[in-house]
C-alpha cells in the first residue's frame, strides 16, 4: 500500500514537471517570438517623401487608401486613337524560346529614351486646342490607378489652364524609373548612396535592364512598322539612334464631361496566329 501511493505521488510530481516544462517551454517561444517582432519594428525605416510639404501649402482634399478602392467607372468605353506617331522595329520570336538550356546574355544597346512630360509634348498642345479636357501620359495614369498598391511615396503636379487639366511629373523626380521589392516584407534599404543596394541605385539597374532587354528582343534586319507621323521628340537634323517605340494619342469619355487625352507607348510589333498585326509592351 505504501509503494502504491509512493508511486503515485511520484507519477503524479512527474507528471506536474513535465507540465511545468512545456508551459516554461512555451514561454521562451513566446518570448523569442516576441522579441523578434520587436527587434523587426525597431530594424523597419521610414520611407522618404517624395517632395517635402510646405507649411504654407494649403490643403484642399485629402483622399485615403479605402475611399480610392472604392472607385469605379464601370461603364467607361474603349479608347479613340486621335493620333499616332513613331516607328517600331518587329519583335523577334525567337526569344519566346529561351530557356536555362538555350540562354543569351543581356547585351547593352546604345539608344535614346524619351521621357517627355504631359505639358512638354508638342503633340499633347495641339491636341489640348481640339480635343478633350485632361491630358496625361501613360505612365502617370498607370501611377494613379495603382494608387491604393503603391508603398513608394510619389507625387504628380496638376496644373490647370481655363477649364483643361494638365498632369505633369516632376523634372527631378524618379517617377520614370522601376522600383525593386517595393511591396516586400523587408525591402531593400540602404543609406549608403554608393552601396548596389540603395534604393535608387537598385531601381536604376532595373530600369537599364528594362531598356536593354526591350531592344535586343527586336528583329535587326532594318524592316520597321510606321505609323503616319514620325517621332515628335527628334528632330529633323538630330543624328541620334532613338528606340523603337510608338505612340498613340487616345482619348476615354469618363462621363461627367470629363474627356481624357493620354500619350500610350509601344515598344515593338509582330503578327498574331492570323497574321494580324499586333502592338506590344516589352518588359524584363
């Protein structure tokens, strides 16, 4: 009788030590647990402004991130080309074909990218005496749209004349270059402005990759798709080797008497399986 209950209470004092155990166990994971988060929000940084507010601005509305998502214009109509200008080299199929057996390297192709703003494009002030109320470039609209995405911060200058709006970005800006894990859980971050990993060093190696791959891709054989009027951007006596690229001026009615004028960039063409021809966007 006195065994049993001796191995009882023996059971019973080891059973409450292993409780104990995995309670204290479960306290230094809760603990570690704990402390990583803590170190992480201590280790995240502030993310720099785009253009720094002035005091003296005044604000006029502000909208938030919920109010934006809710937004739609669901019964808005197909685009109207009212101009089209440029030439683009066709698109080379061969590289639908690359792989990790068959790969090419990234070659570096010396051509000019024209990054001309809504109120610098002579075509967009011709088109502003004539047709529509708002103008914008591809770029900027697409900015706007993914507003709600976005973790960059970014800015765009609205600038009105009568009754016709102008949105333009800023000439020392980086709104035309690719940002790099922008949206990921660490993103990269670095002070440094010489390190690889800054930011902004990180997003001007992606955007020289981008312009490269959309250039080698193209069939070199010197046949080009043109469209009626030549590149607005070159001149006639400038000797300079541009990129392949179109533009296409289009217009939305947005309803409200909203009518929108926006400059659309393609990079190459090629023939659909009917042998239709077909504008493309390339991208790395």
């Amino acid at each position: 009788m006195g065994q049993n209950l001796r191995g009882r209470n023996q059971r019973n004092s080891h059973n409450a030590f292993r409780r104990n155990n995995r309670q204290n166990t479960r306290g230094k994971y809760g603990n570690k647990s704990n402390k990583k988060y803590d170190n992480k929000g201590q280790n995240s940084k502030k993310r720099e402004s785009s253009v720094n507010v002035r005091p003296e601005w005044k604000i006029l509305e502000e909208m938030d991130f919920p109010r934006l998502s809710k937004l739609s214009l669901p019964n808005i109509g197909d685009g109207k080309d009212i101009y089209k200008a440029g030439s683009m080299e066709y698109y080379d199929k061969s590289y639908d074909r690359i792989n990790c057996k068959v790969e090419k390297p990234l070659q570096r192709i010396n051509r000019i990218f024209h990054k001309v703003t809504t109120t610098d494009d002579p075509i967009i002030r011709k088109l502003s005496k004539i047709e529509g109320n708002v103008y914008a470039t591809d770029a900027i609209i697409a900015t706007l749209m993914c507003a709600t995405r976005s973790v960059n911060s970014w800015d765009i200058v609205v600038q009105r004349f009568k009754d016709k709006l102008f949105f333009d970005k800023r000439d020392d800006s980086d709104f035309d270059l690719l940002s790099v894990n922008e949206s990921a859980a660490e993103p990269p971050y670095n002070e440094d402005p010489n390190s690889i990993n800054n930011p902004r060093n990180l997003a001007l190696e992606a955007t020289f990759i981008n312009h490269n791959f959309s250039q080698q891709v193209l069939k070199k054989n010197g046949e080009k798709y043109n469209f009626e009027n030549p590149n607005p951007f070159v001149g006639e006596d400038e000797d300079v080797e541009v990129a392949s690229v179109g533009y296409r001026y289009r217009k939305w009615n947005l309803g409200d008497g909203v009518d929108l004028v926006v400059r659309c960039e393609h990079d190459a063409v090629t023939h659909g399986s009917n042998d239709e021809l077909q504008l493309m966007n390339i991208k790395a």
